[in-house]
C-alpha cells in the first residue's frame, strides 16, 4: 500500500475539521488573512466558468480544493462572505 493511501485511512472526517478550524478558526489576523486568501484563489464566491476548456477545468479544481476547506470548517457562504468584508476592512486601517 503506497504512503498516498495510508495517509488517506487516516482522514477522519473530525479529526480533519478540528485541525482545520484549530488552524484557520484562530482569532488572528493571519489565519483570517490566509484562509480569505485561500478562498479567493480557489474562487469560493464566483463562477469558475472561464475563457478556455482548460482554464475552466482547473478553477473546478481549484473550487473543488476550496469546498473541502469550507467543509472541514462548517462554513456556509455568509461566513465566507464576512470573511472578505473583514480581511477587506483591514486595508482602511
């Protein structure tokens, strides 16, 4: 069995959100900064429709990495959204 599959056994899906929100639940700037971050890049918020077939395939996957985040940390899209506004909000300060 390679390593790939044996790390795999191991991804309770609780031990997996506690770990997530420990990491990115944290009352910090940087983690509220980085998983704002992440969001963005994954494009929690908007279509992954883009101008190529090959373009739009890898923001699907990009979507799909962002979906397992939002998952793991029982985020639904209002808090994603004052997620933004906050990480936003910091650029006035």
């Amino acid at each position: 069995m390679s390593t790939a599959s044996r790390a795999r056994q191991s991804f309770d899906a609780r031990h997996v959100s506690s770990a997530a929100k420990r990491i990115f639940g944290a009352d910090s700037k940087d983690a509220k900064l980085v998983l704002a971050w992440i969001a963005d890049a994954c494009h929690a918020t908007e279509s992954v429709s883009r101008g190529t077939l090959e373009e739009t395939y890898r923001a699907i996957g990009r979507r799909e990495v962002w979906l397992l985040v939002q998952d793991a940390m029982r985020m639904t899209e209002d808090d994603i959204r004052d997620l933004q506004e906050q990480v936003a909000s910091w650029e006035n300060q």
